[in-house]
C-alpha cells in the first residue's frame, strides 16, 4: 500500500488557515446578520427574510440600476480609452518611453488626493472647468457640477475614468506586444490599411485581454466607493448612490447592521452573477482564437 505523504498537506495549513479568518468566516457572519435586526441595541433577535422584502420595498431597484448604469458608462468608457491608449502607446514614434511613464501618475497618485483635486476642479466658483467653459462661452455663470444630479453623476464617472484608464491601458498595451509582428508585416506587404490591420488583427486577438480587463475593472468600479463618497456622499438626492455607498449609509450612518448586512449580500449575489456571465464570454473567446 503506497504511504501518503502529509507534509503538502501541512504546508497548505496555514493558507487554508487565513483564508477562513479572513474569508469564509467574515462572509458567513455576514450571511447570518443579514437575517437579524441587528443595530446598536444590545439585543437583537432573527427576522427571516424580513431585510430583504424590506430592501425591495425601498427605492433599492433605483440604486441597483444606478449601479448597473454607473458601472457601464464607466467600464466603456474605460476600455475605450485604454484602447486608444495602448494604441498609441504601441506605436513606433518619437518619446514614446516617455509617454508610457506619464500614463502612470493617474493610477499611481493615491485615490483620495486625486478625488479631492478632482473636486476641486468641478467647484463652480474656484474650480478651473468651471471657468474654462465660461471664458469660451459656453456657459453664463459659475456651474457647480456636483449640486445637480446630471452633472455630478457625469463627474463621477469621469474621475473613475481618468483613475483606471491607465492600468486598461498598460494591459492592453502588453497583449498587443505580444501579438507576433510576422502578422502585420504580411498585411502590410498586402497593402492592408492601418484601420483594417487594427481590426482584423488587433482587435481579434487582444479581445481576450479585453474582456479580462472588462470583468476586473467592472468589479473595481462595482466596489469603488472612495470616489463617489469623497465627491458627493451619494448625492445629490440620490443621484450617485450606488449600492455599496446605500450599503455603507444603511450600515455605518445609520447603525442599522442586518439591513447594511442584507444589502452587503446583494452586492455579492449581482457580483457573482456579472462575473459568470463574463467568465462565460472569456471562455468561449479562447476557445474562439484556439479554434
């Protein structure tokens, strides 16, 4: 009978260990406040199912699509820019080392310095958006962009664009290195366009990265919080009040923990969901260019 060798075992113990502490046990405690009325008081007892019929019973479908909405707008936003980006970043011209260095500070800066330059930027009577737009004409009088729901939901996604663009942009700009220059060099001796070479060459074969890229920067930007807090708090009246910013209100402001518990658990259920179907589109992508 062949002996069993422990040791691997035993070296996985710690791993396994702090995935626990750290992970499961956090997530199911969560799990199990979200059936409590738990709050500051020193007593709590179990609801059932009552936080979650109380949950639909709000306003929350309104913050889920402004999730959804905020997350999209974004996301796009994101890919499309990082596209370009790597684009030219990729392309053969003078200073382009450096170009690839000055990509970085958005990324690098710390994300509470950059929101608060941010906002400072979109104050209607210091901030230097404001008073660009009025010296071309554009606009008769200071704006504060974050008074009005439109404008300050559009400045939100803008700074999240501006954060994470540069990392879509590095990554793309690595699976575009990778793509064998044999390829384009055949297209160009056929006399293939640059836009035509992007499309039917580029394009295919990084759409695997792309779609990566899309489902990390999608859970980023479903989790951001910082962002959005520092700018508005998720106002005004709602206007950028996503689920984790209604998650963190219900939970930390207003001390109700098995509500906030309730609503954690939603974010991890439309999570979860999103990710499969992204898991799904990246699978059949590689077996696509495998094919």
């Amino acid at each position: 009978m062949k002996k069993i060798d422990y040791f691997p075992y035993l070296l996985l113990i710690p791993a396994f260990a702090l995935t626990v502490t750290i992970v499961a046990w956090p997530l199911f405690e969560t799990f199990r406040l979200s059936f409590t009325n738990a709050s500051m008081r020193p007593s709590w007892k179990y609801v059932g199912i009552d936080n979650y019929v109380e949950i639909f019973e709000d306003d929350f479908w309104e913050v889920i699509r402004l999730t959804f909405l905020w997350m999209t707008c974004s996301v796009a936003l994101k890919i499309i820019c990082g596209t370009f980006g790597a684009v030219l970043l990729n392309a053969a011209i003078p200073g382009r080392a450096l170009f690839r260095v000055l990509i970085m500070p958005p990324w690098i800066v710390p994300i509470a310095v950059g929101v608060f330059i941010w906002a400072w930027m979109y104050n209607g009577q210091f901030g230097m958006i404001s008073g660009v737009m009025q010296r071309l004409g554009l606009i008769d009088g200071p704006l504060e962009f974050l008074a009005f729901g439109n404008t300050a939901f559009l400045a939100t996604v803008i700074t999240d664009v501006w954060i994470g663009t540069p990392m879509v942009a590095l990554y793309l700009l690595a699976a575009m290195q990778s793509i064998p220059t044999e390829l384009h060099e055949a297209a160009w001796t056929d006399g293939a366009s640059r836009f035509y070479r992007f499309r039917r060459i580029t394009l295919p074969l990084i759409a695997p990265a792309m779609a990566t890229m899309a489902l990390l920067s999608a859970i980023w930007t479903f989790n951001s919080f910082d962002i959005i807090w520092i700018l508005t708090e998720g106002g005004p009246r709602g206007s950028t009040t996503t689920m984790i910013i209604d998650t963190y209100k219900t939970a930390i402001s207003r001390f109700r923990y098995g509500e906030g518990a309730a609503r954690a658990v939603m974010i991890l259920i439309c999570l979860s969901a999103f990710a499969g179907v992204y898991l799904a589109l990246l699978s059949r992508l590689s077996k696509r260019g495998t094919a």
